[in-house]
C-alpha cells in the first residue's frame, strides 16, 4: 500500500511543472525524534498555569487531558529554555564593556564661554 501511494504521489507532482519536490527517507531515529518533537508541541499547547495557595503558581495539564498525556517532555522543554536563558545571560555578562573615558576621547568637548553681560 505505500508503493503504491508513493507511485501515485510521484504521479500527481510530475503532473505540476512548478513544483520541485525531493523525497527523503527518514531512518527510525529521525521518526523517533520527530514524533517526539510533535507530541512536545501538543503538550505546550495544553499545558495551563494554576495558583496555589502559597501563591506561587505550578503548570499542569488542562484537566481533560490530564489522564491521556504526559507533561514530562514540556517540563524538559522549560529546563532547556532557562538553561539557554542562562547561557545567553552569562555570553552578555562576559563581553567587555566599552570604558566611557576611551568614548569621550573621539569627542572633542570645547567649554562653554562666559558671558560678561549680565542680563537683570
């Protein structure tokens, strides 16, 4: 069966000149990673914040699908994130600085001129 709709895809996009397509087969580990990165996306889509009592607030799973999916990979996705914000924060705070006296020393600063008329 998927012979056959390869044959018959490959068919249909010789029959549109304009499109250029190229067929790749992907091994089982790219089908693993996909398939993995597609059910991420579901669970950040259904995840929903919720306060507590002690006023802090915990992410969870909307309740309905609280009993079918797992958060595990979503938790992972939010560690992943405050590690490259941590990284990214530690790239600004290792660039020198560009010393302000080295600045002022490309403009000249010429000092105002004293008046000798006095206006009352």
């Amino acid at each position: 069966m998927g012979k056959e709709f390869e044959d018959k895809l490959k068919d249909e996009l010789n029959k549109l000149q304009s499109v250029k397509t190229k067929m790749i087969k992907l091994d089982w580990r790219d089908e693993i990673a996909l398939t993995n990165i597609d059910a991420l996306k579901e669970e950040l889509v259904n995840m929903v914040r919720k306060k507590r009592d002690t006023g802090k607030d915990s992410f969870e799973l909307t309740p309905e699908k609280a009993n079918k999916m797992h958060d595990d990979r979503a938790y992972t996705c939010a560690l992943l994130g405050w590690a490259l914000l941590q990284e990214r924060r530690n790239d600004i705070l290792k660039k020198p600085r560009n010393n302000i006296e080295h600045a002022l020393s490309y403009i000249s600063i010429t000092p105002p001129r004293r008046s000798t008329t006095y206006n009352c």
